[in-house]
C-alpha cells in the first residue's frame, strides 16, 4: 500500500508516474514539526537501507547523510554529499515500510548519528511530498516503489559488453591503438569512450578537427569492428561569439538567469560558460536536439557529465577570493592565516553558495535553482533521451549520467561517479548496488579499477572480478594517472580471461537485467532479503545476491588470498581461470574461509538453479547468445528472458523460454 502526504507546496519533480491522491490522516510513523523536519524512533536491530549512491555500507545507520548532487571524485568515509540524490529509505525491523522524501533541494538523512536511535530527515523547507509503502516484506515494499516510479532504462545489448575508457585519448590513432592492442591480447571489447579531448576547446557537440579530423570515418571504422565509440557531452556552454550552441541558448533564452535576469555564468572545463536550463522544455528539446551532430557521425553511445551541475568558480567569488589573496602580508603569515588561505582556494569548487545564486523558468515562474538542485542532471539526460526518440526512433542509443535523481532511471543508466584507484572504492561500489536498484537505476557500474590515482595490476584484477556481474562494465581512468587497460598489465592474460567470462555471462546477466525492469524488481539484492529469518544473512554487507540464481562475495582487500564467506543455504560454489577450465564445489549452508588466487573468478550458485552460459566471443555482435550450455545443479530449468538487444519497444520485444 502506498500512501502519500503533502506539506506545504511541492515542487513537481515528476519522479513518480503514478497519481496518488493525497491523505489527510496524520503522517505515519514519523513525528514533524511543520518547518520540513520529520523524526522518527530507531530500536537497535533495526536496519535502515536505501539512499542510493551514497558512501559508507548497506545498512545507513551511524551517519549523516545530505542529498546535494555533488562532484566529488576524493569522497572518503567522512564525505555526505556524492554525484546522485536518491532520497527513498527501506526501514526492516519490527516496523517495515519505505518512505520516500520527494524533495528537490537539500536533504538532510542523519541515521542514528547525532542520536543512535533516533532517524531525523530535515528538508531545506517544509514544500515536499512523502510517501509511505508498507508491505509484508523488503522485496515487496520496493516492488510498490519502483512502480510508482516507472520502469527503468533498458540499453542496446552492446552497451552489456566491455567499455575501454580513459580521459586522455586524444585522437584517433590512440583509439585506433587501444582497439589494436584488445585484439592483440584477446581481450573482448563493445565501446571506447571519447572524453574531453574529442571536443574543440571542450566545446559541446563540437569535433577537433586536429585531433579526429575524420571521426565519421573512425566511427564507420570501429564498427566493422563491432566497436561503438561513446562520447561524452558536459552540461556547461561555452561563451564564444560564433558559436552556434552558445548564440542559439542567447538568443532564445534558453540558459540559467541570475539575480538581474542576465544568463548566468560559471565556469568548468571550457572556461566560461552558461548553464542550460534543463527545467525548461523548450531548452530540453532545444538541447536535445543537438545530439543530432554526433548521431549523423554514427555515434549512437552518450555519457552526460558534470551535470550536478558542476561549477568550478563564479567570477564574483573568484575575485572576492583573489582580492583576500593580494592583502595576505608574506612576511606575518601566521597558521591560520595560512588554512584560511588554502580553505579560500579550495572553497571555489562546487562552493554551495553559487548554486543560490542562479535561476529557472518553470512556466514562466523564477525558480532559484537551490530548490531543484538535484534535478538537473536528471532533466539533462531526460532531454538527450526524449530528443533521440525522435532523431534514432528504430533503435536503443546508450545513456548513462554522472548526476541524477529519483525518476532519472526512466531516462538513462548512471554510473558511480569519479572514483578511486582504493580498496575501499571497490568494496563501496558493490554497497551501493542495492540502493540504486530500489530507487529503479539498473543500468550501473563503477569505473572499474578505479578513475582517479593510480591502479595496480591485484586491484584491476579484484576489480574486474566484481564488475564482470555489473550490468555497465567500463575500465576508467583519469588523464596524468597510470596507465590500466589490461594490456599494459604483465598479468595481461589474466585480466582478458575476466573479460572472456564477462561476455559467458552475458545471457544470464543481460536475462536477470530485463527481469528486474519488466517486473519491476531488483536485480542485486542483500542477502537478508531472500533470507529473512536468518539474522546472520541481515549481517552481512559484503556479498549480494546477483539475479535469482547467484551470490557473489568479492575479494576487496590488497594482498588477499581469500575471504570469509556466509552462505545462508547450500549453494555451489564456482572457480574459473578462464571460461573453459571450471570446478565446482557443493558447500553447505554455514562460515567458510574460501581461497581465491588473484587470477580466479569465485561464485556461487544457490541451490538447485543453474544459469546459462555462452561461449566467449570478440564482442556482442560475434556472440552466439542461442548456443547456450547450463552452469550449476544438474536437472535445474532457467527462464531466460531476452530480445533482439536493439528494438526501442523493449515490452512487445521480450521473448521469454525455459532452457535446461
């Protein structure tokens, strides 16, 4: 049962696509004071899930969380703020609901911090709508949210294979390098991804004409290859007399305003630029629709990024800054002075204050963008895919955004944002996985082996042993780190045999993927959820549950040669070196230590199922998705859900067999 209240006056988000009339009864659950600060009594086994990308483990309680979309690639324990905004939370306990706080602008979740057993959700004012799902169990709450909030994104199949991404390929003999080198190694590959580099002066829907002065040919090139280049497209436009992009927002008003109703200025990667007003859907369609210069070069791959919207400085604070900067006196630089000093520089970037600073035209009426902050990166990708309907209506075209908000599932995938090189980035991936199922993002990944620092060849391994299982599978790095494509690793061979099993594992992947959006389910879940009366299963938070048939338990920790592990019922347990040399292993339900050598792929399948299993091929268009052998318990029948990987109408396209 879903039940919705409304205080004050909500802004409407389109999150949901369900009209709930709104009750009048008091709010559930909850106490409020009527200034936009809901409370609520904790007792101590309770576990609190949800929150989508956000850091720490799956269980949320112990710390204070904000959803404020916020670019922050050196996020650590102590961070509160990350890339999405998923405010929905799955209380399990003695009480079991889901709430879901339907607020655009700043929202504070502290969970058990300030106050162990205490829960306080504090929005920036009282203008929300909240939403109570009960059920009987954690499966079927979510199954009534992610109903309310529409199906998800479904990709072409292509977008299932590897991606090869690196910020610092800067022209087309590097890519053409990196396709050479995968083929060399024997390593498998669907996409390589153009970052900044591709663009003039990072100018939007623009193409060096230096660096890739042939990039439809390129493009043509690659896919005889059964490669698909994937650009990246930023939400900043660059202010340049000339430029069409730029001259275009000006003259139709399509930019942010400030506080006089001038267009709004920031800065990022070009430098100056204005904001689209993603809010307004003259300006989506408008902006959308330039897409359309990179389709008719054959692109049909797009990443949105820096669409939080990232804001490196606005003129007036770095002038503010740089003034305070020239009265420092050298010579009497004391401690503090000197902290004041560096706070000030480092306070220019994605300083919260600018984002007050700026405004929306929402049918005619001033918005100021605090109050629908999270919003943005969600409406920009709402705009590239409502305008690809219409320029590529015969086929899928891969979206996936760094910023989001509830409802942006319905648009495109997102992965996990700039990450690390660190242990604790790959454990914090695979924590998040859950959460971002509940809120409908089925489309996710990590950038595997870690975007920013510099990667290790255990670590790439470990990290390609997780992320084989991630619906979006895409090695990134950032320009000035180590080199990681597999190829520059000694352990080459290792790291290709990851990826042969990845494309093995394509037809149960890509299976449990439609599943979970057709039926409106999750597709990565905690052991708990299955296993609801076994109190050590709500314990742990470093395996999951993959689909219906596995459980995967990665090695996430440097220099391990192995892992605990629970397993909540017998299950089988899996090592693969490559996708023909395969043992198995029936464990019973129970502790075990389980060996795993750094080029080993471990999982289990539960008892009595099995899943399909495909022979490795070059790419997704090579592979034989019929051919299919069964892995797991003899005598197991698999429905496997598929379609032809390209059809736009993916309800009418699902084909659904039990295979043996």
């Amino acid at each position: 049962m879903i039940k919705k209240y409304v205080f004050g006056k909500p802004f409407p988000t389109q999150a949901t696509i369900k009209e709930i009339e709104a009750c009048t009864d008091k709010l559930p659950y909850f106490e409020t004071n009527g200034e936009g600060v809901f409370t609520l009594p904790l007792r101590e086994n309770d576990i609190v899930y949800g929150l989508g990308e956000q850091v720490r483990g799956i269980n949320k309680k112990g710390w204070h969380y904000v959803s404020w979309n916020y670019d922050n690639p050196n996020h650590q324990e102590d961070t509160r703020s990350l890339y999405g905004s998923h405010n929905f939370l799955l209380i399990s306990g003695k009480a079991k609901f889901g709430v879901f706080f339907d607020y655009a602008g700043k929202t504070e979740f502290d969970i058990g911090y300030t106050h162990r057993n205490l829960l306080t959700v504090k929005a920036a004012k009282n203008d929300l709508a909240v939403y109570i799902i009960t059920g009987n169990s954690e499966k079927e709450i979510v199954k009534q949210f992610r109903e309310l909030i529409g199906k998800s994104y479904v990709p072409p199949l292509w977008a299932f294979g590897y991606g090869q991404s690196r910020w610092g390929y800067r022209s087309e003999q590097d890519i053409r390098e990196v396709a050479a080198k995968c083929k060399a190694a024997g390593i498998p590959l669907d996409s390589i991804y153009l970052d900044i580099d591709y663009m003039e002066r990072y100018k939007d829907f623009t193409v060096d004409k230096e660096r890739f002065p042939h990039l439809k040919a390129l493009t043509a090139e690659m896919k005889e290859q059964g490669i698909h280049l994937v650009p990246i497209i930023d939400a900043g436009v660059k202010i340049e007399d000339g430029y069409e992009v730029y001259e275009e927002g000006v003259k139709n008003n399509y930019f942010c305003k400030n506080e006089q109703g001038g267009d709004f200025v920031g800065a990022v990667w070009p430098g100056r630029v204005h904001f689209p007003d993603f809010l307004n859907p003259m300006a989506r369609k408008w902006f959308g629709g330039k897409y359309a210069v990179l389709t008719e070069l054959g692109i049909d791959g797009f990443w949105n990024d820096m669409n939080e919207p990232a804001i490196f400085y606005t003129e007036d604070r770095l002038a503010e800054t740089c003034d305070k900067i020239g009265k420092l006196d050298l010579n009497s630089m004391g401690i503090y002075e000197y902290f004041g000093f560096t706070g000030m520089v480092a306070g220019l970037n994605g300083n919260e204050g600018d984002y007050y600073k700026f405004y929306h035209n929402v049918d005619g009426k001033k918005v100021n963008h605090a109050e629908v902050h999270n919003l943005y990166g969600m409406n920009m990708t709402r705009a590239a895919f409502e305008a690809l309907q219409e320029i590529s209506p015969d086929k899928r075209t891969l979206f996936f955004s760094r910023a989001s908000y509830i409802g942006a599932h319905r648009y495109g995938g997102i992965w996990q944002g700039d990450n690390k090189s660190w242990w604790s980035h790959l454990l914090q991936a695979m924590q998040q996985l859950p959460a971002l199922n509940m809120a409908g993002f089925l489309f996710v990944g990590s950038d595997t082996g870690g975007f920013g620092a510099d990667a290790t060849e255990d670590i790439m391994l470990r990290w390609l042993q997780y992320a084989v299982f991630t619906p979006l599978f895409r090695n990134h790095s950032a320009d000035g780190t180590r080199r990681q494509e597999p190829y520059v690793f000694d352990n080459c061979a290792a790291c290709a045999e990851m990826i042969k099993i990845r494309y093995c594992l394509i037809p149960y992947i890509y299976s449990e993927f439609l599943k979970a959006v057709h039926n409106d389910e999750m597709m990565f879940k905690p052991l708990a959820f299955d296993f609801a009366d076994d109190d050590m299963a709500k314990r742990v938070e470093d395996q999951l549950l993959v689909g219906n048939e596995l459980m995967i338990a990665p090695v996430y920790q440097q220099n391990a040669v192995g892992r605990y592990v629970y397993l909540p019922e017998e299950m089988m347990l899996v090592r693969m070196k490559s996708y023909d040399s395969t043992s198995t292993e029936i464990l019973p339900k129970g502790h075990h230590y389980i060996d795993v050598a750094l080029d080993e792929l471990v999982f289990f399948i539960r008892k009595d199922k099995a899943i399909p299993f495909a022979r490795p091929a070059e790419n997704t268009e090579k592979a034989d998705m019929d051919a299919l052998t069964m892995l797991g318990y003899s005598d197991s029948v698999y429905t496997l859900y598929s379609d032809d990987g390209i059809s736009p109408d993916t309800e009418n396209a699902l084909a659904v067999k039990e295979i043996k």
